[in-house]
C-alpha cells in the first residue's frame, strides 16, 4: 500500500499552529506522514490567518505557488483551512479554482470524513458549538511544551479585529477534557503547558471559572510550569491574579494586550477599558507579583488617531516599561466596525509610528535585560537555536542562551551573565 504524504503550511498564532498539529494528528491516524516540501505531498493544507491582510497576502502567494502541482498530479489534494477560510468561503475557488476544500476552524473535525471519501461538500464552515467537545488527536513537534485549548471564538467584538468572524462566539471547553489531557500530556513528559484562548479569562464550565480551572491544573503532578494567552484587559481580576500568586506552578507572567494609550482610540477600538484602568491592574500586578514579566500588544495607527493620540501611546510605553511587546500597523480588515470608520490614516504615517514605537520598545527591553544581569533564573531548557546554543527560558518567559549540551526538559538554575536585546546569556551555576 502507497504510503500517503501531507504537507501543511501554518500562518499567524499560536491557535493556528495547534489547531495544525490537530490536523497533523488526524492525518497521521489515518496512515499519513508529514513531508518538508509541498511537491512531495498528496495533501497539501494551507491554515490560514486572516488578522492582517499582510498575513492574507502571503496565503494567497503561496497558494499561487502550488497550482502548478495540481496541473502535474490532478489526484493531488489542495486544501484551505483556518480563519480565512472561515472568512472568504467558496470565493476562494474564484481566485483558485483548483482548492479541492475549504474547511473553517471549527469544522476540522470533517477531516476524517474527507479522508474517508464520505464527504461531497467542499465548503465547511459552519459554526459548530461542538468543536469545543470533541478530543481530536494531536501530533505535538515540541516534546516539552504543549499548547492546549481551553475557550473557543470571542465575544468582545473589538472594532478592528475579525476573530468573531471567523471564530464565532465564545464556547468554554469541558473542565474534565482540559484536565485529563494535561494528565496525559505529564505522562508523556511533558513539563508546560500553555492554556490558548482568545480571552482565557471568560473561560467558564458551570462552577468552574478561569482561577478555579488553574488550581486545579496547578495539582497535577509532572507538570512544572502553567502559562497562558491571551488576557483580555477589562476582565483581569484580582482573583485572578492571587490565583497566579498562590499557585506556585503558573509563570510569573502575563500578556496584557494595552493597544493604544489614548482613551479617545481605546473607545473607537471597543476595547471597553480606559488607559487609567488598565494603569490599575498592571499596579496590582506589579503589587502582589513583584518580579512579574509583563509584555503587550499595541497596533498603531488607528483610524483618527493624532499626533497627540499617539503621544499617549509613546507616554504610556514610558511609563509601564512593558518588558516587550508586539506592535503592528493597523490593518483594514473586511466587515470590521473600524474598516468603516473615517479617517483612514496614509500607510507612510502608519509606518512611521511603527518605527518609534519599536525603537522605544527595543531600549526599553534591552535596560530591562541587562537589570538581570548577574541574577539567579531558574530556566526550562527547550532545545538548540540555529547557532548551536542551548535554549532555555525563564519563568518570566525570558529565552536564555547557554554553552552547554543539556537534554530538552531538563529545569535548571543558570547566573545570567549578559542581558541583550532579545535574549540573556546565562552560564550553569
């Protein structure tokens, strides 16, 4: 029997990149491997990301690239999953007619169907409550850390984000699935565990809230350390962060997305919080957790945001000193509140911005890298980088490069000897 090959090209976050090894693991079930280079597959998938359309642009590039195959092999099948997916549907076979499907976030489950050749719609992307009770298998490329979801779609409707769209609302996973999957995930070894959703902090499954579920997780044994994304700002509760504070196996650190400095734009955004509050809870973080790393993400740029709107944006960098951040150039997205709001900024001013911000961002990170220099971290070793340095990182989500061959896994304590830019330089103590 022909052994059948898959090659699937992942764009955009974090739940992206585990729904693909969801999709890995239901084609590895049915007989499949994974393959480098997409002339070499039977299945080529594309998991799309449709947050920017930077990120949209290079989808439909790459999938420009592989229909040459298609005329090659006719047996060969092209497949588009993901988020837009979800958001273009059966107009993608305008621009490509030779997509065999096209298969939102929540219908990855009909792999299995399509595989088996019982299957004849070619367009999946209905929304499906469901999805957040079915264990699909999962093939994970890392073997010490692992994403596992907790919370499907966002009710938040944030003005300038199409996660609604093609996510669909907030769905809870059951506590109990969560639960014995990290169970099994400690014994295979694995040391961390990172819980994925939109707004982690809506999670809910009947008495269990989000710092109940991470008590609970906190018990399990072989498990040594909890992150999770993403927090959404107005939902961040001291219950929450005394949950941090207790339980000693959740990393001292937290995403934080801020977005904007300016009231005016955090308004026209959605994002339900002024820049006064969300101040508040980075102090009642920095109060109970002193040693908490801190990171954000700010799109600048916003529809009528000014000169003085951005200065707020640059003024609260200043004074938060987040210790780093994602930044990007707003982006328009199709069907979005913002994509209709007036006040389109020009793409040099949008750029602009970006470079200040990332410039502040970059001095600030790099002052704060080499605070710890001299200082005791405590670090999960994850493998070798590129340059054949050991990689491990911090509680504080830190990576810390040392000269030293260590087993992936290993926990160690290291003297932080140089801070850089992006990484510390870290010696075996």
């Amino acid at each position: 029997m022909k052994t059948r090959k898959v090659y699937i090209k992942t764009f955009g976050c974090q739940m992206n990149e585990h729904d693909s090894e969801r999709m890995l693991g239901i084609f590895c079930s049915k007989g499949f491997f994974e393959v480098e280079e997409p002339k070499d597959a039977d299945v080529i998938v594309f998991n799309t990301c449709a947050i920017r359309q930077k990120a949209e642009h290079k989808f439909f590039s790459s999938l420009g690239r592989v229909k040459h195959l298609k005329r090659k092999n006719p047996n060969l099948k092209i497949i588009v999953a993901g988020c837009i997916a979800q958001l273009r549907g059966e107009k993608i076979f305008n621009f490509a007619p030779y997509v065999d499907y096209v298969i939102g976030p929540d219908n990855i489950n009909y792999l299995t169907e399509i595989l088996n050749g019982k299957i004849s719609n070619k367009v999946l992307i209905s929304e499906n409550p469901e999805i957040a009770k079915i264990n699909l298998p999962v093939l994970r490329k890392n073997l010490v850390k692992a994403w596992v979801n907790i919370i499907y779609g966002c009710n938040n409707f944030c003005s300038y984000c199409i996660v609604p769209y093609t996510r669909g609302r907030e769905r809870s996973r059951p506590s109990e699935s969560i639960i014995n999957e990290i169970k099994i995930l400690a014994e295979q070894g694995y040391k961390e565990v990172t819980l994925l959703g939109q707004n982690v902090n809506s999670y809910r499954d009947g008495d269990i809230d989000f710092p109940e579920l991470l008590k609970r997780i906190n018990e399990i044994e072989g498990i040594e350390r909890i992150r999770f994304i993403t927090s959404h700002p107005k939902d961040l509760s001291k219950k929450l962060i005394n949950t941090m504070m207790s339980c000693e196996k959740i990393c001292e650190h937290i995403h934080l997305p801020l977005q904007a400095g300016s009231d005016k734009i955090l308004k026209l955004m959605n994002r339900k919080y002024t820049y006064e509050e969300y101040l508040e809870k980075i102090m009642w973080l920095r109060q109970l957790i002193p040693n908490i790393s801190i990171t954000s993400d700010i799109i600048v740029g916003f529809p009528q945001e000014t000169d003085e709107d951005f200065n707020k944006t640059i003024d609260a960098l200043k004074e938060i000193q987040f210790d780093g951040i994602f930044a990007f150039k707003f982006s328009s997205r199709p069907g979005t509140a913002a994509a209709k709001l007036d006040g389109h900024l020009p793409e040099e001013v949008k750029a602009f911005r970006l470079a200040e911000v990332l410039k502040l961002q970059d001095e600030i990170t790099e002052i704060k890298n080499k605070f710890l220099e001299g200082s005791i971290q405590e670090i999960l070793i994850e493998g070798k980088d590129e340059e054949g340095f050991t990689i491990g990182r911090t509680r504080t989500n830190k990576v810390v490069k040392i000269i030293k061959d260590l087993a992936p896994g290993k926990i160690i304590k290291v003297k932080i000897i140089k801070g850089h830019r992006h990484s510390l330089e870290g010696e075996i103590i």
